[in-house]
C-alpha cells in the first residue's frame, strides 16, 4: 500500500476516534450538567458539541476532496487530526478521571 493511502486510512481512522470522543465528552459534560447546573458544564458539552460538528463534517469534506488526490491535503489534515486526537484523548481522560 503506498504511503498517500495509507494516510488517507489513517485520516479516517483518526476522525472516526476523534467523532467518537467528543461524543463521549458531549455525553459526560450532558449528564454532569444536569446534576450541577453549572454554566462552566454547560460550556464544555458546547465545546464538546462544535468538535462532534467539526468531526462529523471533516469526514464528509475529507472523503469529498480524497477522491481528488490531493497529497499536500493528505498529510496536513493527517497532522490536524493526530493533535486532535491527543488533545482530546487528554481531555477525555481528564474528564472521565
């Protein structure tokens, strides 16, 4: 498999983990609102909410320009996403803890 759709495999994968976290995020920060009312919460399940957005439509872009054969595109998103990805596998466990 040549390198190009090999990062193109690994963009995906990375969204899918990063759509799948902020819904958790979403999730958690939901249900703690509803116990503490808190405006802080609230802005975190908001935070939470413009990433699952984000995520959701990243994928339909990204699968859009793909069959266009950018490389540059390719490697850059792959490096967007992969910060993503650890920013919020952080801030998940930061959260879930």
């Amino acid at each position: 498999m040549p390198l190009p759709e090999l990062f193109d495999d690994l963009v995906f994968v990375l969204i899918a983990a990063n759509t799948i976290m902020a819904a958790m995020l979403l999730f958690v920060y939901l249900k703690n609102y509803r116990e503490i009312k808190s405006k802080f919460t609230l802005g975190l399940a908001f935070f939470s909410l413009a990433f699952f957005a984000q995520n959701i439509l990243n994928m339909h872009f990204y699968n859009a320009l793909i069959s266009k054969e950018i490389t540059y595109y390719t490697t850059s998103h792959l490096t967007v996403n992969g910060l993503e990805f650890f920013g919020l596998l952080f801030l998940l466990y930061v959260t879930w803890k």
